[in-house]
C-alpha cells in the first residue's frame, strides 16, 4: 500500500524534522519567530507564545495613505490590518494592504549603505558596491556637495523625489534647497504621474490641486477614465464608498467611460469604451445636450434674464442677455466651441453613439447631486488639459462644486512651526544662488511656462548640456530608470551623474547609484503624512515603527538633516538644531495642542497612540446659489464674491471659468506649441490628441489593483493575483481583440512583438497575447507592471516566468504642453508575431 | 453551538481580492493556493461585452463530499466549531480524493511546481515540518485543523478563520467586522472587505443578520443540485459559474 507507506514516511519526517527544530531554536530558527517544538507536541509546532503589540501605521503601496494597525508578535510583524480609527481605512484594506509584511521581509532588501566600486555603469554592469558606514556614505556626499558650492555650481545637484509622505520627507527639501543653493531640490514626479487633471481645475476653478469628493451623498457619478476601482486614489476608501453607494437610497448611478475592459466599467451601470484620447469630445457633447436641454443648475452658471433657453444647435447667443452668477465665459464658450459640439459630432470622434450622449446628459444633469470625475486617462495625452476642463466643466453645469454630494478642495492640518527658520541660516552664497539658474527640468520657465515640475525631461536636458549638466542626484522613492517614458535615455544620461540611490530594495536607478543610502520600509518609520484630497476637512496621519529596523537603514528625513550637517557653514547650524525626524515632529504635533483632533489627538504621544489626527468638518459649502461657511455649528455664515474667490476659486474673475483666465495669460505659448489661435486659448474647447509612435494600434499600459507602488513586480503575492482582466498566473499579458489578433496571425497564447518610433528609432518590447473580445480591436493592453532588470529575484526570473517587457520603452517622452503630464496613454503601436 | 455561515454580496463586490490577500497572509498560505480566490469570466464581445466575478471561499457544506471520500478521515465537519469541514494534517495522507470529489474547486495540494518562480520555498525553507517558514508567520498554529503552515503532502482549505472565529463571545449572532469588540474574532476576508460585500453570522439564530440578508435578497447556493448544502450564501446578481469553454486560440 503506498498510501500506508507514504503515512509512514512522513511520520518519520516529522520526528526527525522537529528534532532538528528543537535543536536549531536558539539560533537562527528562534529568530525567524517559531516557538520551540515541545517534546509533548513533538509532531507540530505550538501556537507562537508571547503578547501581540498593534502599532499605528500608513500604507505605503500607493498614495491613498490607509491607516493600518500591524500586528507584532516577539518582534516580528505577522498581520496587517486596516485601522478602525482612521477615516480612510474605517478597519479596511484593498488588496495590497496586507502584502506589506513581504515588503518589510522582502529577501532583496539592501541591508546597508554602500558605495559603487565599479565606476562603468550599464544594464549589464555590476556596480560591485561594497559596505561602508553610514558616516562615511554621509561624508562622501557631503565633500562632493560642498566641493559643488565653492565652484559656485551647487545648482548642479538635484533631488528627484516620487511619493513624499509629508513634513518629515519630502517637506524638507524646499529648505534644503533654499539653505544649500539649489533650484532643483526637489524635482517632483508629478509630471509622470496626474498632474493634468490638477492643471484642468487650475484652468477652470482656480485650485492647484486634484478635488476631495463627497461621494456618500452623491446620487450620480460620470467616471471619466479614473479606474475607480482599481488605482484611483483612496482605492480602499473608494471601494467602501462604492458598497455604499449600491446599497442606499437612492442608488448611486454609475455611468463609465474607459478605453478598455476592467472591473470599474464592468461593475457600473453603464459602460462605453472610447476612442483614446477623445473624452473631451463626449464631455462637449454632453455639455451640448445640457445646455440646449435647458439642463443646467441655473443657480450656479446663471440664465437668460427672461428664461427663455436661446442655446440652440449652430445658433450664437447674446452675451448681454444671459446673466451669469458663478460662473465666467459661458456665451464664449458657446459661441466659439459648443454650439456646433452636437452629440453627432462627438460620435465621429469618440465611436461612442450620440444616442446615449444624449442620454447621459440628460441623467447627469438630472439626477443630482452629480460628479463627473477624472483622471490619468483623458489628461495623459497631448490635449490633456483641455480634456480635463471639459470634463470639469460638467461639475460646474450641474452645480457640484462646494455642493453636498459635490467636490470640493483639500483643508490642511493644524501644525505646529519647525524650531528653526530656514531663513535665519542663508549665507550669501545661498542667498545669490536664489534665482540665479532654473531648474534642470526647466519647468516654470518659458519652456514650460504652466508646468509644476518635469522630471521626465531631465535626461534629455542633462545630456544635451542644456541649460546645465548635472553633477549629482539623490533620488527619493523614484526610479525613473523604468518608470519614466523613454527610459532608455535616462540609462544614458545617468552614466555620467553621481547618483545616490535612498531605496530599501534594489532596482534599475540604484545600479546606477555610486552610494546607496537605503531608507527605512515603512514599518519602520516614523513619519507624518498629512491626506491626499479625501473628503476636505484636514487630517495627518503619522507611521509609527512597529520593529526595529530589520536592516541597517535610516530615516529619510534623517540622511538630509545628516548631509545638512556637514555642508560648510551656516546650513549645518540649521541642521544640528533642526535635530532629528522626531524633533520635527514634536514640534508639528504641538500645533494639536490649540486645536485637538475629533479623536482627541492633541500633542505627539496621543498622535502616535491614534496614528491621525483630523478634525470634521469642511469648513465651507454652496447652496442654492450661495457660498457658506462654517460658523462652528453650521453653514451659516453667507460669503461675499471676494470671499469665494479668495477661499474658494481663486481664478481671475473669482468664478468657475469656462474662458479660462489661467491660460489666456499664456495665449501666446499655447498658439506657438498647440497651434490654437490666441484669442481662443482660454475656451474649453476640443483639440486633437497628437499620438506617438507611428504605428496602427492605440496602446494604453494601465495600472493594476496590486500595483504596490513599483514593488509588486518582486512581490510573489503580488503575481499570483495580478488579475484582472487576463493575468493571475504570475504575469500579465498582452490583451488584444480577436479580430486583430487573428488579421496578424495570431494565436492565443503567442509571443508577440509591439513596436513604435521613439525619438526616430524603432523601439521593441515582447509578451504573451492573450485574446480578449471584451476590448476594443483598435486598442492593446498591456499592464504597466513588469520590465524590470533589477528590482529582485522574482522580478528579473527568466524561464517560463518570463514577464513582458517595460511598456515604458515604446512611449514617446511627449507631454501636454499646459500640464505637462507625460502622454502615457498615446502611443500607437505595431503588432506582430515574434 | 452556531452555525457559521457566510453571505458574499455579489452587488457590492468589487473583484478587489482583498479577501485573497488578508486570506492569504492570514493564514499563511503559499502565492496561488488561494483559500479564498476571486474567478473572473469574460463574456461577450465589445462593445457589449461583460465581466463579472465570483468570490469563492470553502462552502462548509452541511453534507461535505470530501468528508465522504476521505480514506484517512483527516477531512472531518466539525458541528461543535460551528460545522466547519477541517483538515487534520496529521491524519491527511495528501491522496486528493477530496480535492476531486468537492465541487467547488477550493482544496489544495500546494507541494507541486510553484505558481510564481523562483519558488518561494527556495527563500525560506521548511523547519520544524512546515513546508515553508516565512519570517512572517500567524502566531496561531493548529494541525489538527488544518491551521498554520502546513508539513510537506498534505491538502489545506479554508477554515473560515478557525482561530479567530473560535474565541468569538457565546452565544453571538453575527461577527460584525464595524463593531470593535468582535473585529478580531472576524474572518479575514469578511474583516477586510471595503465595499462590505461580506457578512458571518450564526445559519442557526433566525434573528441573524446573515438570515436577515439571505431572506430580504434571495440567498442562493452554489451548485445546490449537488446536495452538498453550502453555509456560503451568495446575494445579487450574477452568483452563477458559466460553463467551462476552452479559450479561443
């Protein structure tokens, strides 16, 4: 019998096995967490022994800034849970919440600070590092920093930074930069991120700023391209608000529109998939309807002063005869653009039928409270901006803004100031470096005169000399190596660049590095972080360490205070009485003292005890034609216009302008970089998207639900569930129509090859094609997820783990000239057979 | 003594896979031996296309088929722990009858080629018996429920989070994850769950809020012509596996 025998096997096993358990218990077995096998229990090992300790925490897997309880136990993390406590999290987590033992544990962490021994850099070189310690890793940056502002070039180094948390991180880097002598401290990465559809609300309602929502009282949502649930932002907050809104009463109506299949449209009520690139063509249309339906919140935007509806298709109006009350250009906006923008225009555009244009509008408009909402899919294209207006323009026609079950903007928390002023510490060398040079990303300049930041043009700038060539960059939860369009041309350009890396884990920028300075996880830090846009009213959380570092690393707020330190002169005074990231923090928490949290959080102990700090409510609402604020017990307090343009909408009229004020101050540019004649630049108005890559085929590359932050590619977990819509079997495909599958020839399961032009030269990348008749033909998927060639062992597995490669490689480095969000969504692609 | 059952909300669910991942480093299991999966089918094609999912833990059916076929009788339903179906992994002789007689797909044998490679037990081998020891592991380990990480050859499930579920207070009707008295006695899926697609109760209290749930909007079981009697309810639209058909190539 071989099942006795097999029975018998293993009995044997386990004694044997758990003999050596016992004998191995002091050594490194105690350490990985396993009791002792008891000689009584000898054939399975008893429950762990000992109290588990709940440290406050925030996830770090995207920005959504979820609060976590993480469960300890003899000082080894072993669950993860949402924080009932937090606001965001409510005692939840969305899928990657709970991977984030793996990345404390991850086998691939660098486990200290070292430096480059091998001074060729490539994909193919071995950076050779060797362990230092952290003074020496600090000194050498600092001699190189110093030795940079004697020859008057400290401009020369520059800070890239991905996701900051808050004061005790990226917060620091505008003194740094100020105290040291450089523009460049810090280079954001927003310009690769979603910074158009800030840049939209900048153009129409006056905020720098993406919106908070009120989504529990909302009654109609228009989801234009913001995966909501998948990595819309907060993806946990958003799912529960989703459960909410199928349940009440009424139903929350959802209506999507998206380039491709995913569970968002899938889960809605309605779904189209659009032409890439055209969503501000269906929001004219949809704007179109509301206006010559007579659809419009008229207590918002205003009417003709008799009631008569005069916007009829075609028809210009009279200015003089429609009184506008929050609003700024509706009778230029109709009549220079939205007269001829009929549904029937738009379905040329979009492929979406004018028959449910139609319809929508006449929902969205009707069923109020409505939000239209958006993100990186409209605005990740030449004509972005312009998209997202249109987009936002709708919140406007239904009088959303500031409404309940509305949007609105962000509130920040109540802190306390830091002990020491940046000010006070300038010397004259940093002093005469304030304005001298502009950014190496030239962002703010007459080059990009609208854009916040423009990390992705640092490669080219820097290797073209021009306006200078970088000496050193330190680089901050970033990884442009891949992650940026073009990426190869940061391979190239980083050659030559003394690179210090600050990641836990290896990847393609820190084989470039000459030091690596690795940070903290996040389970081991300490650090605040005040919310994303969530529902308005403020609120900071704080990541308390739950071990101790499992390796030998440091804060990030702790290595620039230590290279502060050790610049020449007054800098280091500054530094040395900044202290530490807990000083800063003290000092930050003390602004609780004045104004305690609704939990009760009033200074640094009961911060770290809660994990947040916040305080309900938003200060200020419409409605029914007025702007009120909170008067401590309600909305009593009536605001007068320069009230809501000072608190509210600080565009140039004080309204929401459909004839933006924004842009009309760079007419000029606009006309010379978008062909759009000056005196239109203002008008919300339809602009064609430019596509990349010469070939047939729209290519999108969108994040998944288990995107952890860039990590997930090495995550194990991750892998095994990297569905939907086609992976789940530790990769991702590529997913293609049928039709246009087979016209190639084609199978299911092939290895194909995507091709397009980037910067003249035809670039490759290959993955497996899996056959999807959801998706539209002319479009491709393909999840930004894999690619990587250094980021851990599971990342870089070869065989029949073979993963796709990096989507990035065939996208053009062309931005939207007003925003300047990189266009990661409009390339079109070649596809064959490999 | 209760009846746990389970209530999966398919109007709410979102296809997050929350509950395949708190499963997952709740008890230990390895990348792909999903306790708790989440199945995607795609129908249709564009534009009308559908998508939908299905969330599928162990059912605990009241008349187990793998208890049936069991040889060793390691596979046991357990009426005094709320009519959960266990695996002793010291009588589990790892045959898979089980694994082929339960109509729902939701039993492991996790000792064969590793979903995602290289193979994670390569990282962090075995000791003590386990199959593999991560440096994160629950505290809570049982064998003869088929809690913790498993010894090499032995078939694990789903034991609707035995360990946490057990020390909930007598005599409770339902394991509400919102309340902060019972959130720790919750099984991980249901805890984690952001849409509150899932809800635990007692099958046998009629004042349940599971029974609540499954009156107002006709529970359904899975595949209940078989007999087997799920304590898994699913609500809403969509509680149905379409037929298997091989991809079109």
């Amino acid at each position: 019998m071989n099942i006795l025998q097999t029975l018998i096997t293993r009995r044997r096993f386990l004694q044997a096995t758990s003999a050596a358990g016992a004998a191995t218990a002091m050594g490194y077995g105690a350490l990985r967490g396993l009791a002792p096998v008891r000689e009584s229990a000898a054939q399975e090992p008893a429950s762990m022994e000992g109290e588990t300790r709940i440290t406050k925490n925030i996830c770090h897997q995207c920005p959504a800034r979820c609060g976590i309880d993480v469960y300890t136990r003899n000082g080894r993390v072993h669950a993860i849970y949402g924080d009932t406590g937090n606001p965001i999290a409510n005692g939840k987590l969305c899928p990657k919440g709970h991977l984030g033992t793996y990345l404390l544990y991850d086998p691939d962490r660098f486990e200290g600070p070292m430096k480059r021994t091998n001074p060729n850099k490539g994909r193919n070189e071995d950076p050779e590092f060797v362990p230092i310690t952290w003074e020496e890793a600090f000194d050498i940056v600092a001699e190189r920093l110093n030795r940079l502002r004697e020859n008057g070039e400290s401009h020369r180094f520059a800070h890239f930074y991905g996701r900051g948390w808050g004061s005790s991180d990226a917060g620091m880097y505008g003194d740094f930069g100020k105290l040291y002598g450089t523009p460049n401290s810090a280079i954001g990465h927003a310009s690769i991120c979603a910074e158009g559809s800030k840049r939209a609300k900048e153009a129409t309602d006056g905020n720098n700023s993406y919106n908070a929502y009120d989504y529990r009282n909302c009654n109609y949502i228009l989801n234009f391209g913001a995966s909501f649930l998948e990595a819309f932002r907060p993806y946990n907050y958003l799912m529960q608000m989703w459960g909410h809104m199928r349940v009440k009463s009424p139903q929350t109506r959802i209506t999507s529109i998206d380039v491709r299949m995913n569970p968002t449209m899938a889960a809605s009520d309605r779904y189209h998939m659009i032409k890439p690139g055209t969503d501000g063509a269906m929001a004219l249309a949809i704007a179109h309807v509301i206006l010559t339906e007579g659809l419009w919140d008229k207590e918002f935007v205003g009417d003709f002063e008799d009631g008569e509806n005069r916007f009829r298709t075609g028809e210009t109006i009279d200015a003089d005869v429609f009184e506008e009350r929050w609003t700024h250009g509706i009778a230029d906006w109709w009549n220079e653009e939205l007269k001829d923008r009929t549904p029937e225009w738009a379905e040329e555009i979009t492929t979406i039928p004018a028959s449910d244009m139609q319809r929508i509008a006449r929902e969205f408009a009707t069923t109020k409270p409505a939000i239209a909402l958006m993100e990186r899919g409209p605005t990740a294209h030449f004509n972005g901006t312009y998209n997202g207006m249109a987009i936002h323009a709708l919140n406007a026609l239904a009088g959303s803004m500031f409404a309940e079950g509305g949007l609105f903007y962000q509130m920040g928390p109540s802190y306390g100031p830091l002990p020491v002023s940046a000010d006070d510490y300038m010397d004259d060398y940093a002093k005469d470096m304030e304005g001298k040079h502009p950014r190496i990303d030239m962002a703010g300049t007459d080059k990009w005169p609208m854009a916040g930041t423009m990390m992705q043009e640092t490669a080219k700038h820097h290797l073209a000399g021009d306006p200078y060539k970088l000496d050193t960059a330190m680089f901050f939860v970033t990884n442009p190596i891949w992650s940026a369009p073009d990426p190869i041309l940061w391979e190239e350009a980083l050659k030559d660049v003394f690179i210090i890396d600050t990641s836990p884990y290896p990847g393609e920028t820190a084989m470039y590095a000459d030091i690596i300075m690795p940070e903290h996880t996040y389970l081991e830090r300490l650090q605040d972080s005040p919310t994303y846009p969530f529902e308005g009213w403020p609120m900071s959380a704080l990541r308390v360490p739950a071990v101790d570092p499992v390796y030998d690393t440091k804060h990030f707020g702790d290595m620039l205070i230590e290279i502060g330190k050790r610049i020449d002169g007054p800098m280091s005074e500054y530094y040395a009485e900044l202290g530490d990231v807990e000083n800063m923090l003290r000092h930050r928490a003390a602004g609780f003292a004045d104004d305690p949290g609704d939990n009760g959080v009033n200074d640094f102990e009961s911060w770290k005890e809660k994990g947040v700090w916040y305080k309900k409510p938003y200060h200020w609402r419409y409605w029914r034609g007025q702007f009120w604020e909170w008067d401590g017990d309600d909305y009593t307090i009536e605001m007068s216009e320069p009230e809501v343009k000072d608190k509210l909408m600080p565009t140039g009229s004080g309204k929401f302008e459909f004839k933006s004020s924004f842009l009309e101050e760079h007419a000029g540019y606009i006309a010379e970089e978008m062909g759009i004649p000056e005196d239109k630049a203002g008008i919300i108005q339809w602009v064609e998207p430019r596509h990349t890559g010469g070939g047939d085929l729209h290519f999108v590359t969108p994040k998944l639900p288990l995107k952890a932050e860039g990590r997930s590619a090495n995550l194990p977990q991750a892998q095994a569930y990297m569905q939907p819509i086609v992976g789940g079997q530790g990769t991702v495909f590529l997913e293609v129509h049928p039709r246009t599958a087979h016209e190639r020839g084609i199978s299911d399961g092939d290895t194909v090859r995507l091709s397009a032009q980037v910067r003249g030269e035809q670039k490759s990348i290959t993955a497996v094609a899996r056959l999807m008749p959801s998706h539209r033909p002319d479009t491709l998927v393909l999840p930004h997820e894999y690619g990587h060639w250094a980021q851990g062992r599971w990342a870089t597995a070869n065989g029949r783990h073979a993963k796709p490669g990096n989507s990035g490689e065939l996208t053009e480095n062309l931005s939207d000239p007003i925003s300047g969000l990189a266009s990661y969504y409009t390339s079109k692609v070649t596809l064959e057979r490999a | 003594m209760a009846k746990w059952g389970m209530v999966i909300d398919l109007d709410k669910c979102t296809g997050c896979q929350a509950c395949t991942t708190a499963c997952a480093m709740e008890n230990d299991t390895l990348p792909g031996e999903s306790w708790q999966d989440v199945l995607f089918y795609n129908e249709g094609e564009y534009p009308s296309a559908q998508m939908k999912w299905l969330p599928r833990p162990c059912m605990q059916c009241e008349d187990p088929s793998c208890v049936h076929v069991c040889p060793t009788r390691a596979t046991y339903k357990d009426e005094d722990a709320g009519g959960i179906v266990f695996v002793d992994w010291n009588k589990c002789i790892g045959c898979k009858y089980c694994m082929i007689a339960c109509p729902y797909g939701v039993r492991f044998f996790a000792d064969e080629q590793p979903l995602v490679e290289p193979d994670i037990r390569d990282t962090y081998p075995g000791e003590n018996g386990q199959m593999w020891s991560p440096p994160y592991q629950n505290p809570e380990q049982d064998w003869r429920r088929g809690i913790g990480i498993q010894p090499k050859g032995v078939v694990s499930k789903c034991t609707f989070c035995y360990h946490k579920v057990s020390k909930a207070p007598e005599g409770v009707a339902d394991l509400d994850e919102d309340d902060p008295e019972l959130k720790e006695y919750v099984p991980a899926c249901v805890r984690t769950c952001a849409p509150k697609a899932r809800f635990f109760g007692d099958l046998d209290n009629p004042e349940s809020n599971v029974n609540r749930l499954i009156a107002d909007k006709k529970g359904a079981r899975l595949l209940d012509h078989t007999g087997n009697r799920p304590q898994v309810y699913y609500l809403g639209a969509g509680a149905s596996i379409p037929a298997f058909r091989p991809r079109e190539s």
